[in-house]
C-alpha cells in the first residue's frame, strides 16, 4: 500500500514537472517565434532601406557625372577619347572609389588598366545595350559585395533636336562593405536581442508556471488525502478565476461524498448489528427447536411414514438454520473486529487429523501429511479445525470424490517458515467468471456445481480467518481437473503480512 502511494506521489509530481516544462518550452517556443519573425521582418526592412538608399545615390550621382562629362566630347569616338571619357567620369567622384567601364561600337576602356570588370555580366551588358534607363545589379565576388551600375548614353542631334541611341555605355562598379557592415550590425542587434527574450520568456514562464501549478498541487494533495480516508479535506478557494471555480467544485464535491459515505457506514452499522441481533435473538428459539427436533428424531420410528419424514425434514432444517445463525454471529465478530486469536503451540498434521477424524472424513479424503511432530506454529487451533473443515466440506458438497489434502511447510525468505495447506476435489473445476468471487459472502455458484446446501458464507469465514493470522488463501483450476484451495499461513505470528504475490518455494502440488 505505502509503494503505491509512493508511485502515486511520483507520479504526480512527473505530471507536475511536465506542465511546468510544457509552460516554459510553450513560453521560449512563442518567444522565440515572435522575436525572429520580428528581427526578420525589421531586418528585411532595415536592409531594403539601406541598400535602396545607397543605390538611388550612387545612381543619382553617377548620371549627374556622365552628363556633365559627355558634354565635352563627340562622336565618333576613338580609342584614346574613350580611355579619357572613362578616366574622367571616375575622377568625378571624390571619394575616388568608383571604378568605370566604357564601351563604345566594340571597344572598350577602364579606369584602372588591366581590370578585368569581373563583376560586369554578359546579360548585365545586353540589358543595357537594349535599354534607355540606367539599370543596377547588386553581386558578390570574392566574398566582397558590389554595386553595378550600367548606363547607356544618348548624345544629342542639333539636326534632328533629339536624342539617338549612340551605342556609347558606362558601367560601373561601387563597393557595398559600408553597407554590408550596416546589414551585419543589424543581424547582430537582432541576435542579441533574442536571448535576453528567450531569458525573460523563461522567467515569465516559471512565474506563470507556479501561479497555475500551486492550486493544482494543492488539489493533487487534497485528492490523495481524501483517498487516504480523509474525507473532511477541503481547499481554500481564492480568486474568481477557473482554478477558483475547480476548488470550490472539489469542496462540494468532497462534501456530498463525504456526507455519502457517512450515510453508507451507518447503514452498514445499522445492517450489522440487525444481523448480529437477529442472529443473538434466533439462538435461543433454535436451541429450544433443536431439543425438540432431537425428541422427535428418536421417536420418528414410532410414528406414521408421512409424520416421520416431517419429523425429519424439520430436524435437517433446523440444524442448518442454526448452523447459519452461527455463522452469521461469526461474521458480525469480524466485523465489529471482535474476533481475536488464542494461539497455541501445536502439530499441524495432528490439528488436521483431528478435524478430519471429528466430521467422519478419513476414509473419504485422501490425505499427505507431514510426520508427527514436523510442523509445529503457533496459531488458533479452534480457528484452523474452522479452515480445514470449510475447505474440505465445501469440497465434498460441491465438488467431487476423491478429495485429496496436502499439508507441508517451507521456508520464505525473509518471513521464516510457514505452511500451506491445499484441498483439491475431482469436480469439473470452478469457471473463469466465478473465481474472482468465490469467497464472496452467500454467494453460491449454481451454475457451476450440482448441490448449493450450504448458506455461502463458509469460504467467507475461512477467508477472515486466514487474514486473522496474517496468511492468505486463493482458489485456481487445477491443471489435472477439479478446483484447487490453497492456504498458506505463518508459523509465527510475529512476522508482518505476507505478500500474497508470492509463491511455495517447495511441496510441489497435489496430484
């Protein structure tokens, strides 16, 4: 029972640790979601700002250098003017960090000799070639971000007063570290911005967590202790709140149940000590009954067939009422927890011989006793003359010869010795559906045996009498055939209850 509270309490408190975890992972879980959808979506933003800024700059500004610099030349252009032309629109800018391309009908000019222009693509020139606007592409070489611009440039005709496509184009090339380290500071805001969240999350979680978890852990404590059998527990209901509102339910609740089971044990008060008085009331109109009935049982020869077989059905009845009489007085000792032991220090096998010799029973069960004097305990003789004759009378009455009883002892480790006794008749055996109720009181299985003489409650008796010195009792099919009782009881009554789990560890089983 205390291992099971046990298990009980552990369980609990896993349950309660796994809302508390749940809450925190639920809390970091949303944190955390939020904070980056929020980081992402600022960074998106930051980003697209910063770079569409430098962008429209570097545009702005690029043009503005073309135009004012293609006003000092004409076409045609030779090599030597376009070199010039590139050279001077990059020196336009101060920071002189632009790097230009120019491309005129096949040729080509940089502003710093030998540049590849790695970064220029071959669609970036088609589009431009195809295009009258200045069109941009951001790309990485190197693992170093850039800017390309590329612009196609109309020269005017005083003839014609418009522009025409010249076939002339700039490109060129600005490094993005500036911004790429803006960008970066912004990841790592953002980075750093969410741990302290997760933090905080945490920290609201836990609080949250024991804010819930302290009423529902006083409602765990409360139901266990109402299981315990306190039925007077009852929370103190604080707040309006739904935990509120299952507190004061759990204290109706607890109320109405205990107020249940109140009424109940008066009733099984009430019931017991009627059973008890009936049964003290009936003793004596039956003990006079039974002198009659012995009267008229000796003088039933001398009377007519007809009043002879009365005179011997109202004896057969009245031995049998007083023998329920009797067990129900037995049975209102249980419950009243009256009945006690009287031990004594006796031979097993003799006690068991004894019973068997009182009802007349040697010659019908087949016995395998121990040797004289081979298994002694201290235990209530009078109560085991009660166990054995139940046993092998419900047997016999309900079962079918032969009977075989078998007595021996062993050793359990850590119990010392106890006995078992077990009583197996050759009847059909006892069904799946009544085992779990075969020591049940006046129940009588009709649908499994031929005769229900007795009252029903002589396995009910053996059972308190077996849990009175500390022992145990169970009943099985035996594989061989017919219903097998087992008994087992400590040979000192000083040891604690046995586990009823366990088994012999020797004596085999009955044939």
């Amino acid at each position: 029972m205390r291992g099971a509270r046990a298990m009980a309490r552990v369980r609990g408190l896993s349950r309660l640790r796994g809302v508390r975890v749940r809450l925190v992972l639920a809390f970091a879980l949303v944190t955390a979601v939020a904070t980056l959808s929020t980081g992402a979506l600022t960074f998106r933003e930051a980003r697209t700002g910063v770079l569409q800024q430098s962008q429209d700059a570097v545009i702005r500004q690029f043009r503005d250098h073309v135009n004012n610099v293609v006003a000092d030349y004409r076409l045609p252009l030779s090599p030597a003017q376009l070199q010039s032309f590139a050279d001077d629109v990059a020196k336009s800018e101060p920071a002189q960090s632009w790097r230009v391309l120019a491309a005129y009908r096949g040729l080509s000019a940089t502003s710093t000799p030998k540049d590849p222009f790695a970064e220029l693509t071959q669609d970036m020139r088609t589009a431009v070639a195809t295009h009258s606007s200045a069109l941009f592409q951001r790309v990485t070489v190197h693992g170093r971000p850039a800017l390309v611009v590329g612009l196609p440039v109309p020269f005017e005709d005083s003839r014609r007063t418009a522009t025409e496509r010249s076939g002339l184009s700039v490109f060129l090339t600005v490094p993005q570290i500036a911004e790429q380290r803006s960008i970066d500071a912004l990841v790592g805001a953002v980075e750093r911005a969410t741990v302290p969240a997760l933090v905080l999350a945490v920290l609201l979680a836990l609080l949250a967590a024991r804010g819930v978890l302290r009423p529902v852990r006083a409602l765990r404590d409360a139901t266990r202790s109402i299981a315990e059998g306190h039925l007077d527990t009852r929370l103190t209901v604080e707040g309006s709140d739904e935990l509120a509102d299952l507190s004061h339910t759990f204290n109706e609740t607890a109320a109405a149940l205990e107020e249940s089971v109140a009424e109940l044990r008066r009733m099984e008060t009430r019931a017991r000590r009627f059973a008890a008085d009936v049964s003290h009331e009936l003793r004596t109109p039956l003990a006079a009954m039974s002198a009659v009935t012995d009267v008229l049982d000796e003088d039933a020869a001398h009377l007519d067939p007809d009043t002879a077989t009365a005179v011997r059905l109202i004896s057969e009845e009245t031995v049998k009422l007083a023998r329920l009489v009797d067990d129900l007085m037995e049975m209102s000792r249980f419950d009243a927890g009256a009945a006690t032991l009287h031990l004594d220090d006796i031979d097993l096998a003799e006690s068991v011989r004894s019973t068997l010799a009182t009802r007349a029973w040697l010659g019908t069960v087949h016995t395998q006793l121990p040797p004289p004097g081979a298994l002694r305990g201290r235990l209530d003789p009078r109560r085991l003359d009660v166990i054995v004759a139940n046993l092998v009378a419900n047997a016999l009455r309900h079962g079918a010869p032969p009977v075989h009883l078998r007595l021996f002892g062993y050793d359990r480790p850590g119990a010392g010795p106890w006995a078992v006794i077990e009583v197996l008749d050759s009847g059909p055996g006892i069904p799946d559906d009544v085992l779990p109720l075969i020591f049940d009181r006046f129940y009588k299985t009709d649908t499994a045996r031929t005769r229900t003489e007795g009252s029903g409650l002589g396995l009910a008796i053996t059972t308190e009498n077996v849990r009175l010195h500390h022992g145990t009792v169970h009943a099985a099919n035996h594989p061989g055939g017919g219903a097998l009782f087992t008994v087992e009881l400590p040979l000192s009554q000083n040891e604690l209850a046995p586990d009823p789990s366990e088994t012999p560890a020797e004596g085999g089983q009955l044939p």
